[in-house]
C-alpha cells in the first residue's frame, strides 16, 4: 500500500453529501482550488471535526492523498456562520451556500475566494445588511461565471448616457433609444444599484445596504436570468422572498 501524502489547506466548506453511514463527502474551497474529500465519522454528534466541517465554515485542514483521492485527517475551524438568531441572516446565509454549492468549480475558486471571504466577515457584522451582502455576492459570482451584466453602457450601442433600462438576454445596459420592451424598463435607483453590484471590490461589500424590496426585486431578476441560461434554481429564494 502507497503511504499517502499530507496536504494541508485553509478554505471554506462550500458542499457536503451524505455519503455511507456517518461519512460525507466534503467539498471545499480554498484561494487556489476546490478539493472533495471523505470525512469519516463526522456525522457522529461527538466527532471531533464536525465544527470545521459545517457548511460555510471557514477551517484549517489535513488531507491525506492517496493516488488521487484525499481523506480528511484533522481540521481545526477557524470562524463557522453564526445566524445570530436572525431570520433574514439566516437565510441570506442559506442563499450564499446554496449559490456556492451550485456554482462554484475548481478553476473559478481563485476568483471566487476572496468574494467568499469578505461576504463572511460582512456577514458576521452586526449592523451589516445581510440580504445586501447577499445580492453583491450573487452579482460576483455571476460576473466570474460569465454570466454577469454589462454596466458600463448600453450593450446594443455602448453609448453611456440615458440609460433607462437592461436587457437580461444581451445581458446588460440599455439606452433609452435600445429599449424595445416596457418590461426592460427599470428605475434610476435600481439601475444604479446593479452598477454596484457589479463594479464594486471585495471591500466594498459592507459599505452599502439596499432597501429588502430592491434587493429582492433585483434577486429576483438576476436568478430568472441565470435559470434560463443554465437551468439552475436556486430553491432558497423562495425564503428569501419570505424576509
Ligand atoms: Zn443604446
């Protein structure tokens, strides 16, 4: 039998599956990669690295390799999601992992990572708005993914004044001379949110708070979208209509 290699990580548990008895199997993202490994026995109520491997947790970790697969040794977590018994930021939090678990692979996880990390510690701020938080990492993740939206100009002409509305299939700005539907229409203050959304730095995430109804409609907006694009739903949106 190969002895396996030891391979140390520091990342985030973005995806668990139950696998035979009280294992799982565990995907976790880290700033270079995403790795899935078997975590034994972390079902059990008294093992030892279920903190560190609850979802959206941020931990340290050993792996042992062994010709390509990977078993998880010992982890240690380093900050683990703490809804504070609040409803919205509870599901804010059910949004972002649902995201990362359907949308995140290995070769965006650089990308990914550092939205990741500040969408957490935003998250874990008392005072920061949750769903706010939420809705930036949603644009950035799709941005990654390509399926962000062009706001610099309108995406027909390119000219960068009187934008008045978005076409989600050429995905992005329209002029007021491009508008061909009423319901690409949109409002000022929602046309200069998705600007936000999409433009801003990691840093920026917790410098802003939407009002509930702008972040809902424009969640509700961007998801439709990404949907008829790639066929995924993301289910906790139905809670999030719920806040
Ligand atoms: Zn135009």
């Amino acid at each position: 039998m190969t002895k396996g290699k030891i391979v140390n990580l520091e990342g985030y548990v973005i995806r668990l599956a139950d696998y035979k008895d009280n294992d799982a199997m565990i995907t976790f993202v880290t700033d270079k990669d995403t790795y899935s490994f078997l975590a034994r026995g972390i079902k059990k109520p008294t093992s030892k690295n279920r903190a560190s491997m609850a979802l959206l947790a941020k931990s340290k970790l050993s792996l042992i390799q062994t010709d390509g697969t990977y078993v998880l040794k010992e982890s240690q977590p380093l900050s683990y999601p703490d809804a504070k018994d609040d409803f919205s930021r509870s599901v804010s939090l059910m949004f972002i992992a649902e995201l990362c678990s359907k949308m995140i692979q290995g070769e965006e996880a650089e990308a990914i990572y550092p939205w990741l990390d500040a969408t957490m510690s935003a998250i874990e701020t008392i005072g920061n708005d949750s769903l706010s938080i939420a809705l930036i990492f949603l644009a950035q993740v799709l941005r990654i993914e390509g399926y962000g939206l062009n706001v610099d100009g309108c995406v027909v002409c390119g000219k960068k004044k009187d934008i008045v509305g978005i076409s989600l299939s050429d995905g992005g700005f329209l002029c007021r001379e491009d508008l061909e539907y009423e319901s690409q229409k949109r409002d000022v203050r929602i046309l200069k949110i998705l600007r936000y959304i999409f433009r801003c730095g990691p840093n920026d995430i917790a410098r802003v708070s939407f009002e509930r109804k702008e972040c809902k409609f424009i969640l509700d907006d961007l998801t439709k979208n990404l949907e008829e694009m790639t066929g995924i739903k993301l289910r906790s949106l139905e809670l999030v209509k719920k806040i």
